[in-house]
C-alpha cells in the first residue's frame, strides 16, 4: 500500500485534525481566527480522494507554488422558497477574514475531520453522490450561519 505524503502550502506537514472524534463543533464560541485556524478541511487528491487535513486558512493560502491554495472538499446550499421560486442569499460579514462583504448563496463551508455525525464522505459515497458527511455538514453550518436546526430543514435535499 502506499502512502501519500500531503504537504501544506508554506512547505509543512499538515496539521492533525484537531477536533477530537466525537467533538462538539461550537460556531458561538469561537472567531473567525479560532475557525480559519482549528477546523481542519479534508484535504484531496486530484481524484477527489481525501489524502489529509489542512486548517482552514492554509487551505486558502495562495503561493506560487499553490497559486489556488489546497485542494479541498467544500459545499454550497441554495435554499429556495417553495411558493415563489426565490432563491436566500446572504452577504458575508464585513468581519469575514475570506470574501467579506461579497454576496453568496445561502450557507456555504467545508466538511471538518473529527465531528459528530461524521463529516467525512469515502470514494464510494462520493461516487454514488449519498454523501452522508457532507450533508452532516451542510445542517451544521445551516444551524450556525442561519439558525435553521437539524430537523428542521429539508435535510432529504441537502
């Protein structure tokens, strides 16, 4: 079997996923530097098998040498209304250390290592399109950005 070695965007080893298996992710309590710098996205390979884990900000880190920073697995949710056909976006806060101010879709983000339900998909789910962790994700950050909680959305269509 072989082993890939994932290598960050300024040259090092990337960080081990930092949430412990079964954590509590908690959006209230943390900033936009604790975010940027604690989650840990899934890291990919140019066949969209997940090869490591990298923070947030180095995932996004743009270099020569990674002028599109880190590959790595993230998902967008558009959410419309049934009755009229409107699509919710939503402008990112001032505050936003990526694309402040920039009007997006209606919740977007990345699957995390080490959460609970688990966020992260293998080849197989990604190649039947289930994707169970990334729709984990999705409710959680549609739970954070927009106080839609798990349940209550039409988690069927995530």
């Amino acid at each position: 079997m072989a082993t890939t070695t994932v290598t960050t965007t300024n040259g090092d080893a990337p960080p081990a996923p930092q949430a412990s298996a079964g954590a509590k992710w908690d959006g209230t309590s943390m900033t936009q530097t604790d975010m940027m710098e604690k989650d840990t996205v899934l890291v990919l390979d140019d066949d969209d098998n997940v090869i490591g884990s990298e923070s947030k900000r180095g995932s996004h880190e743009f270099s020569a040498a990674a002028p599109r920073g880190v590959l790595h697995r993230a998902f967008s949710v558009f959410l419309f209304d049934e009755s009229t056909g409107e699509l919710l976006l939503q402008q990112r806060a001032s505050s936003k250390i990526t694309f402040p101010n920039v009007w997006t879709n209606t919740c977007c983000s990345h699957p995390l290592h080490g959460m609970d339900p688990p966020e992260v998909d293998g080849p197989e789910e990604v190649k039947n399109g289930t994707t169970p962790g990334v729709k984990n994700a999705a409710i959680r950050k549609l739970d954070h950005e927009l106080g839609i909680p798990a349940g209550e959305g039409p988690a069927e269509e995530v």
